[in-house]
C-alpha cells in the first residue's frame, strides 16, 4: 500500500513536469527557463502554487494573480500520470522496470495531449519514448546487477534482440501500410510521428501483443473517426490507450490467442 502511495506521488510530480513539456515543447521554448510563471500575466509561480493537483484544488483554477482560469488539462495530466505510475507499481512492484515503464506511457500521454491539441507530435518526445522502449532491456540488466538480482546474461541479450526486432517489425508495418494507404485514398494517413509509436509499441510490448494493441487502438477510434467527418482525428491518443490496455491485459490476450491457435 506505501509503494503504491509512493508511487502515485511520483506520477504526480512527473506529471507537472509534463505540463512544462506539453506547454512549451510545440512552442519552441526552453524547458527550464524561465521557471513556471502565469501565461496571462507572466507572474512567476510560487512553490506552493505548483504542487501537483493541490494547488489547482486551492487555487479553484484561478492563477492566484489575475484570477484568469487554468486549464483542466494541467490537473488531469498531473492525475493520469499519477494513475499510471500507481497501477504500474501493482503490476510491477517498485523498481527500474516500473520507472522507465511508467517514464515511456508519460511520454506517450504527454504525445497525445500534444497532438489533441495541435495535431502534430515533437519528434524529441517520441523519441526518447523509442529509446526508452528498445533500451529497457539494457536498463534492466543494469539495474538487476546492481540490486544482486541478475538473470542469465542471455535473457537480457534475447530481450534486447526481441525489443529490436520488434521494433523495427512495427515501424516497418506502418511505414508499408501508410504508403498503401496514400495510394488508395490520395491523402497522407499516417505519419512520420505514427511509424515512431508503433516501433515503441513493438519494443515494449512485443509480437503479437503490439498487434493486438493497434487493433484496440482501431477500435476505440472508429466512433471518433465517424464523428468527426473529414476532420482530422489524431491518432496518437488511440495508440496510446491500445498500448496501455493491452500492456495490462496481455496476460489474458495471449492466453486467448494461444487458445485459438492451440
Ligand atoms: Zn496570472
């Protein structure tokens, strides 16, 4: 129960810091500086004003200010991403893997939010989720050395080999089934921030589980797709929701696809 309390409050925190990302990364601005201060009237922000989900509660969505409202985004990125670490955290236990897990889908909350709102993903983002993903396998080993917990040194290289296999497997995919797909209706419908996540889908969930996950992520964006008519509807947000669901339940996915090829 601690680890999982801890583990919240480092998605909390984690997720502030992805506001900074999501706010000013499509801008062009310095991540670090200035320090966080009030879009509306540039007043720098005080400590207390900053804590994770609290302040926004106390502040009531006004900047203590000017009084003009906060976006909702910023709560409930900093609540997500305290959700996500959590749930890891049950599923994996405190340690390197739960980290660089959690690390990779803030990256990829933090993807789609961007690309909700400005239709378009900054490749720096994207891939430092990538290099997370293929490298996990080399962090692991790592860490387990450190904490006297090591494998067979070829269960690490297999992971490694596998996470880039399927990397590039995915990415290969997209990239052919986008070209197809360009043809058929004369309109780019992946892009080049697509092919990314798929190559991380594939790093970090594997074959065919990374399948089963864009075929949720299909899915989950049918109504949205037909909803929206020929407006564009981005995709990242349902690559995401599809890895995320299908990194949790893939126990149970697999067990169901060995059954029908049992
Ligand atoms: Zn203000």
């Amino acid at each position: 129960m601690m680890a999982i309390l801890f583990a919240l409050f480092i998605g909390l925190a984690i997720g502030s810091f992805l506001n900074v990302l999501i706010v000013r990364i499509p801008k062009g601005e310095n991540i670090a500086f200035p320090p966080s201060h009030c879009p509306k009237c540039s007043n720098a922000l005080k400590w207390w004003h900053n804590i994770p989900l609290i302040s926004w509660i106390l502040l009531q969505g006004k900047c203590a200010y000017c009084k003009s409202p906060i976006s909702k985004i910023y709560p409930v990125t900093e609540l997500l991403t305290g959700l996500v670490f959590a749930v890891l955290a049950m599923k994996l236990g405190l340690g390197a893997e739960w980290f660089v897990t959690g690390l990779i889908f803030s990256l990829l909350l933090a993807l789609s939010i961007i690309d909700f709102e400005y239709y378009a993903v900054p490749d720096s983002l994207n891939f430092t989720a990538l290099g997370l993903a293929l490298l996990l396998p080399l962090i692991l080993w790592g860490w387990d050395w450190a904490t006297g917990d090591l494998k067979t040194l070829s269960f690490y290289k297999n992971e490694l080999i596998r996470s880039f296999k399927d990397g590039a497997i995915m990415a290969a995919a997209f990239f052919i089934l986008g070209f197809i797909v360009k043809k058929a209706i004369k309109k780019d419908a992946l892009g080049e921030a697509d092919i990314i996540i798929a190559a991380t889908m594939g790093a970090l969930l594997g074959l065919p589980l990374a399948l089963i996950a864009i075929y949720i992520a299909a899915i989950l964006a049918i109504v949205p797709a037909f909803a929206a008519r020929e407006h564009m509807v981005p995709f990242v947000p349902f690559l995401a929701m599809g890895t995320w669901v299908a990194y949790l339940f893939g126990d149970t996915f697999m067990k169901w696809w060995s059954l029908l090829y049992a």
